[in-house]
C-alpha cells in the first residue's frame, strides 16, 4: 500500500495549486472589475465587496458555461471573425449588472465597454503574475 502512496504522492500538490489558480483568477477579475467601475461612469458597485461577487459570477461563469457558449455559437464567431464573442461578453456583463444587487450597469454599451476594460485589464494583471 505504501507503494501507491508515492505514485499518488503529486495528486495534492496539484490540486492545491489548481484551487489557489481558481482563487487567483477570482482575485484578478474582481479587481478588474472594481478598477473598470472607476474608468467608465455607467458602470458602478455600491458596496466594495460586491465587486468580489461580480468577479466570482464572472470566474464561474468563464469556467462553466463560456465553454459551451463557444461552441454554440461557433459557425457566428466564424462569419463575424470572432466580433460575436466580443458581443456575448457584453451581454454577460450587462446581465450581471440587471441580476446582482449593488451592481449597476446602466446601457448595454456600457457594459460593451465596461466587459472590454474587464478582458484587458485581466490580460495585463495575469502576465503581470505570471498567472497562466
């Protein structure tokens, strides 16, 4: 039995340093998006700490259901050279301005542009540690 000990020995670091990646992408995206309530004026969060629940909805979001968003909406993404994607994330942003309480995003240009700022300034946070 000792023996399947040391073969699985690498399974828990592994998943521990999976879960804190999960942790991480949280972090980034609800700064993120605390950072993109500062920049665009439609766009606000009433108490600090809903910018964390944005960015968890947003995590788990990218990590469940964009997956097969993509793939639904495949043969659009190839006719519009990908601009369709770009739509879908506003969309998102927009809803999860209508559905969380403390979040507002006040027109679907905003939340075009408010998803925009969020997608870049994750971009930059995740190279700036080292985070892929």
């Amino acid at each position: 039995m000792n023996y399947l000990n040391n073969i699985f020995a690498w399974v828990r670091p592994v998943q521990i340093f999976n879960n804190m990646k999960i942790i991480l992408r949280w972090v980034l995206i609800s700064i993120a998006v605390w950072v993109t309530t500062q920049i665009i004026s439609g766009i606000s969060v009433d108490p600090i700490w809903t910018a964390l629940v944005v960015g968890a909805c947003l995590t788990l979001f990218n990590m469940f259901v964009k997956p097969v968003v993509k793939i639904l909406t495949l043969p659009i993404n190839i006719i519009t050279l990908g601009i369709f994607s770009l739509i879908i994330n506003g969309v998102v942003f927009w809803y999860m301005g209508k559905f969380i309480e403390g979040f507002t995003v006040s027109t679907f240009y905003a939340g075009f542009i408010g998803s925009l700022v969020v997608s870049i300034l994750n971009w930059i946070l995740s190279k700036v540690f080292h985070f892929d």
